[in-house]
C-alpha cells in the first residue's frame, strides 16, 4: 500500500473516494425524496396503518421482502411462505410494497398474506408510544420502508444498520435497484459502472488511480444523478457542485488552503465509513479486512496532514 499522499496516482485515489462520497449523499437523499413522495400517494387509511403493518412484519420476523423469495423448485412445486395477522390492510400495504420490487412477480409466487378474523369480533390495533418529532417519526418510516428493500450480503447482520448513514455506496445502490422506482431508463447500467468503479477504489492494492478512471467515476456519478432527474433537489445540486469541482481541479495535499482542509474533512468522513465497514466484515474474510484497516489508516494520515 502507498502511504505517499504527494504521489499522483495516490491523489486520483482519493478523489474518486471524494466523488463517490458526494454520490453516496445525492442518492440518499434521492432516497428519502422518492419514498416520501410514494407515501404520499398511499390512500390515508393504508397510512395511518404503516405503524401496525411493520409491527406484523417483526412478528413474522420480515426485515427484507427478499426473505419471501422461494428457490425455484419450491416455486414450481407451488410451495408458498404462509403470512398471516387479522389486519386486511397489511395484505394490501404488502402487495403495494412488493409491486415496486424489482422481483415482484417472483415475490407473489413465493408467499400469500392470509387475513385472519379477530377472536374477539374485533380488529386489535396496536399502536406504539408516541415519543419522537413528526420528523423523526417520518425518517423512521423511512428507513423501514427502505430496509425491504435491502440486500443483505452473507456475514452481514441488518441490526448493525440504523439509517442510510450507515450504510456504503455499494448497499445504497443495491437498494436502489431493488426498488422500481429509483430505476428509470439507462440506470442499471450507470448503476453497475458505479458498484464497478467503487470496488476498483476499495481494492487497490496500492491505493492508486489511474487519470481516465478518476474521470470515469466523476462522470458516471454525475450521469447517473441527472438520469434520476433529481437535478433541482438541493442536495443533489451541492454533489454536483462538489463532483464539478473534483474534476476541473487537482488536489493540492501540501496546500493547506479552505479548499484543501474542507475536502480532508470529506476524507475524514469516508474514512469513519470505511472503519464501520471494517468492523462488518467477517472474521473469515481476512483480506478483505486487512484491505479496510489500510485504507482506515491511510485517510487517518491523510487527515492528519490536513490539520
């Protein structure tokens, strides 16, 4: 591994890190944005019963709506997950769920929600106490709803995850193809060349970067920003600012100008990502975690030098 910040290569490094992490920010929020509209659209009475929805969902031990999915010769033999509870509207606010997964008709193949009469001749709905702000309240509904959406890699467990901050550009956009309607025409593939580009960055052996792959980052980050046409958002404007000047200027580690110490600080948030990253992955896994530790140490150096 190089620990020489001054070497050319080393600086592409870290600006294809800084890039990403300035897409990390726009497609979350992106996130947030578009399932927030969604739950606009939900007719009120399915809203007011997102709460006891998602408590019927922990009862069933549900986190990801990809549990559902049967192997194929389950699914031939007919051989579906039974889901029940005594609530009509979690049926339906499951199938509006599932309809906006990209392996929704494999997902209708592979359960059915049974409704339930109450013993007691009446539909029991459990609310939970109330001691959060509507905002925290809607963010919290948020992240549930995003969770369905989730791919949850072998060695991980979804409990260690608390928000979208949490979470790494590669989880980020796995969710997002996950979920239909963060897929427009052409993503998939600047999707791709994302999760492609960032694995090059997280496994350099050196911590290197070539001129055209830096480019090539900053461009499929900014071509998949517009392809969600989130350009007016205001966050998305910030990252595009920022991805703007990432590539029309050098990083100057030896200046220690606004600029420079504002981007160490960029740096020093991807480094608290990467150490979060290197405390999930399994202890089976050791060079992948050995690669996480170097590169933890490294932007510790880096921000060092920027201080």
């Amino acid at each position: 591994m190089s620990d020489n910040i001054y070497d050319k290569e080393t600086r592409n490094w870290v600006k294809g890190i800084l890039a990403l992490n300035e897409t990390r920010t726009a497609l979350c929020g992106c996130i947030d944005d578009k399932l927030e509209q969604f739950i606009s659209e939900v007719p009120n009475q399915q809203k007011n019963h997102l709460e006891q929805f998602f408590l019927c969902l922990e009862k069933h031990n549900i986190q990801q709506l990809k549990q559902l999915k049967l192997p194929n010769q389950s699914r031939i033999k007919k051989k579906k997950k039974n889901f029940s509870c005594e609530h009509e509207l979690c049926s339906i606010l499951m199938k509006r769920f599932i309809k906006i997964h990209d392996d929704n008709q494999i997902l209708c193949d592979s359960y059915q929600w049974i409704t339930v009469p109450s013993q007691t001749g009446s539909t029991t709905i459990e609310r939970p106490i109330r001691d959060k702000s509507k905002k925290e309240e809607t963010k919290e509904r948020i992240w549930k709803i995003t969770s369905l959406y989730m791919v949850i890699d072998k060695g991980d467990n979804i409990q260690q995850y608390q928000g979208l901050d949490d979470l790494d550009i590669s989880k980020v956009v796995k969710i997002m193809k996950s979920c239909t309607i963060f897929v427009p025409d052409r993503s998939l593939k600047l999707y791709d060349a994302i999760i492609s580009l960032r694995n090059d960055l997280m496994h350099s052996p050196h911590n290197h970067m070539e001129d055209g792959n830096v480019k090539k980052v900053i461009k499929s980050s900014k071509q998949l920003l517009d392809c969600l046409q989130i350009s007016e958002a205001p966050y998305c404007k910030v990252s595009m600012q920022e991805l703007r000047k990432l590539e029309e200027n050098k990083i100057y580690v030896g200046y220690r100008s606004i600029e420079t110490k504002d981007i160490l600080v960029k740096v020093g948030a991807a480094k608290e990502i990467a150490a979060k990253l290197d405390e999930a992955i399994d202890v089976l896994n050791k060079d992948c975690k050995s690669k996480s530790k170097e590169l933890h140490d490294l932007l510790e150096k880096i921000c060092q030098t920027g201080s």
